[in-house]
C-alpha cells in the first residue's frame, strides 16, 4: 500500500513506514499530537523540506519531538521568559507560516520564527490584560453588566455625552430603566447641591 503526503505529494509504502526507525517514531508522535493542528503541523513541517529531496523522515521526526513538549506544556521560552502558549497560538502560528511561506527563507533549520510569532500573540493577550486591570483600577472596579457606571466616571472626572446605560440582549438594544443624573450623582458624592 502506497501513502502520498498531502503537502509535498512523496510516495512511501505503508510498510516501509512501519520497518523505518525514524518513521514509526514520527507517526508515534504525530498521534500525540491535539488532533486540530495536525493538517497545519505537517504544512508547517513542511518549510523544512530541502528544495531538491523529500524530508527525511529522521529530519521530521526530530520536528515533532521538538514541538510536541512545547505543545503540551502550553508554554514556550524566547526572550529569557517563559510565556504562554495555549494550542491557539500554535493554530495560529502554523498558519500565519504557512500562509507567509513566500516571504521565508527555505528550508527552515530552527522554530525560531514560530517561536517569536507565538510570544509575539502571548505578549499582546498580556499587554490587553494589563490595560484591563488599569482600567479597573482607575476607576474603582465600579461595574455594571460589564460596563463603567457614569457615577464611576464621574467621580474620576470623566464624562460621557451619554445619559442612558445601554445593553445589548440578543440582537436588540434594551434601554436601562433610570436614567444617570450626572447633577444628582454629584450632589451625592459631594454632599454639596448643585444646581441647573
């Protein structure tokens, strides 16, 4: 029986596969692998592919025992960090690769590039958190089905044109019952009346 890579189209025997060394310990690993990147996995093996022969399969299952403790672990080190690196990331990665192939130096020798690409996804979920959390902090944490109440706004010096809190339900927008009073809610936090 004759297999043929989807990829780069080589032909090998079903039983050679099973008698090489090499082979049998990559199809080990391959199942190891979350079933989700496995057609993204062998596209991003593939960049690995000398221009005039196939891949070895020596050569590819070293690139499986290289990425998959990675995987697993959901975390990656670059940069002199660990950072993480949840099975997203790799979908994502494998296929910002493959769909950036023209402009790659080939073959590959290393996973630096997916390493740095992967970081690159960590340190912005990081950087977004961050401002979340600054966020929170500005203003007390004072929410609201998910939003900053104008009373907390306001107590920061923060004023929206908008008087009438809004949530969005379904596909439809529900008006908040009681309207905000910027007046009133001054008049509360200062204990002072401020008049029209």
């Amino acid at each position: 029986m004759k297999l043929t890579c989807p990829n780069c189209y080589e032909t090998i025997s079903l039983a050679a596969l099973i008698e090489h060394d090499a082979a049998r310990e990559a199809i080990k690993l391959a199942l190891e692998f979350p079933a989700p990147l496995g057609k993204q996995l062998m596209q991003y093996a593939s960049l690995f592919k000398p221009a005039q022969r196939a891949l070895s399969m020596d050569r590819f299952s070293s690139i499986l025992n290289e990425l998959l403790p990675m995987i697993q672990a959901a975390q990656i080190e670059r940069g002199g960090r660990a950072w993480p690196a949840p099975q997203a990331y790799w979908q994502q990665g494998f296929e910002s690769m493959w769909l950036g192939r023209d402009k790659l130096t080939l073959p590959l020798k290393s996973h630096g590039y997916l390493l740095e690409i992967i970081s690159g996804f960590a340190n912005k979920a990081e950087g977004q958190q961050e401002r979340k959390s600054e966020q929170g902090r500005k203003y007390g944490e004072v929410m609201t089905g998910g939003y900053i109440t104008q009373a907390a706004k306001a107590a920061h010096g923060v004023v929206d044109h908008v008087t009438e809190p809004t949530k969005v339900i379904g596909n439809k927008v529900a008006k908040g019952e009681a309207k905000v009073n910027l007046r009133d809610t001054l008049n509360k936090m200062t204990g002072k009346n401020h008049a029209e």
